[in-house]
C-alpha cells in the first residue's frame, strides 16, 4: 500500500480520493479487508474522523461496505453511476423512450387521479404557455416545461414526479432546440395537442390522456441543431 501525506484542506475529499485510488486501481480487490482507521489515519497524516468520513463517502459510491464489529471492506473497484450520471451520457433518443414511459403513464394517472384543484393547476398552466408564446422564447420554454410538469403532478405519486425531475434539464434543451430551429410561430408549437391534454385529463378521459402524450413526444423531432 502505498499513500501520500495530504494537504490541510479538504481533508476528506483528499483522503477519499486517495483511497478511491487504491480501491479502483486493484490495489484493494473486491473483498479486502482495508487497514484499521488508525494506520489509515497515520499513513494519510489526518485524524481518524477524517478516514471515518472518506469511508462514509466511498460507501455512499459503493465502493465500501463497514462491517459491525469486522472493519470495512472492499464492496466494488467502480463507483457506481446515479441516474444524473446516466441521463447525461445517454443518448437524446434514449431519453426519450423514457420520457415516453414515464409521460404516457402519468397522463393516464392523472386523468384518473385528478383533483379539481389539478385540473385548475393544468389550465393555468396552459393559458401560461399559451400568453408566453407571444413574448420571449425562454418565456415559453418554461412554461411548456411546467405544464408538463404539472400533469405529472397530478398522477400523484411522489417517486413518479421525482423521476421527472431528473428529466426537466434534457426536456429544456430539447425545446430550447426545437425553437430555435422552428420557432414559435403562430402554432404555439403544439398547442392544440397541450389543450387537448389538458381537457382529457379534466375529464377524466384516460385513454385519450395518454394518446394525445404519445402523439405529442413522438412527433417531437430529436435531431440536435448542428
């Protein structure tokens, strides 16, 4: 084993990126058992609230695995990936087959599940986007993304709305795209699909819901602007 005394700050990122090191580069393979936190704490030059910390972190990457009485052990030589990570290396047409799942399912919700204050919810949000087609693109980007969002909302599941979350920033750009290519012109891009969304979830019209979802994501062209 071999580690480098660290400097004074931060410690604890220093410390964990020094034993990421060893644990990804197979100086600790899958299974080891790491050194007590005293020899790890003398071998870094920091104190053992440090190397406690560094270990907690790694195991937030799962990289480690603290034991009950036994130590900590090696658990994986990669860190492993959270959705962000994995929704910015994919590709825009991959996004886009789970946006379709996750938008085609939540209209279907929300259009069973709406409360009328969802459905008050949904129309302002549309009328939102309708006045911001008129005025500046960035206006109207945020308004479509928050009448989608807005729909999501209202399926009423809180794991459902969180995943969407993560796909606002790639839902943004894409607009963003979409405009700057076609811009808003008088079709308010898409506005009769938006309306007929918001009606069917009004009504309570599942099927229509998620059919006019479906329509409105696959006609959307993913072609990014050179």
């Amino acid at each position: 084993m071999t580690l480098r005394s660290i400097q004074p700050t931060p410690l604890v990122e220093q410390a964990a990126a020094q034993l990421r090191e060893q644990i990804t580069g197979g100086s600790w393979p899958v299974g080891t058992k790491l050194p007590g936190e005293t020899t790890l704490a003398g071998s870094l030059g920091v104190g053992r609230s440090t190397v406690r910390e560094a270990i907690r972190a790694l195991a937030g990457e799962g990289l480690l695995q603290p034991r009950q009485g036994a130590g900590v052990f090696v658990l994986a030589t990669e860190s492993r990936t959270d959705l962000a990570d994995h929704l910015r290396k994919a590709s825009l047409a991959d996004l886009y087959e789970v946006r379709m799942m996750i938008e085609t399912r939540a209209a279907r919700l929300a259009a069973e599940r709406r409360t009328p204050a969802d459905a008050a919810a949904l129309e302002a949000a549309l009328e939102r986007r309708t006045r911001a087609a008129r005025r500046s693109d960035e206006e109207f980007i945020e308004a479509d993304v928050a009448l989608h969002t807005a729909v999501v909302a209202a399926a009423g599941n809180p794991v459902l709305t969180a995943l969407f979350e993560q796909f606002v920033p790639t839902l943004r750009e894409a607009l963003t795209d979409l405009v700057r290519r076609s811009g808003r012109a008088d079709e308010n891009l898409g506005h009769a699909a938006h309306a007929a969304l918001v009606a069917a979830v009004a009504e309570g019209n599942p099927d229509r819901a998620e059919t006019v979802v479906s329509e409105e994501i696959t006609s959307t062209p993913l072609r990014r602007i050179p």
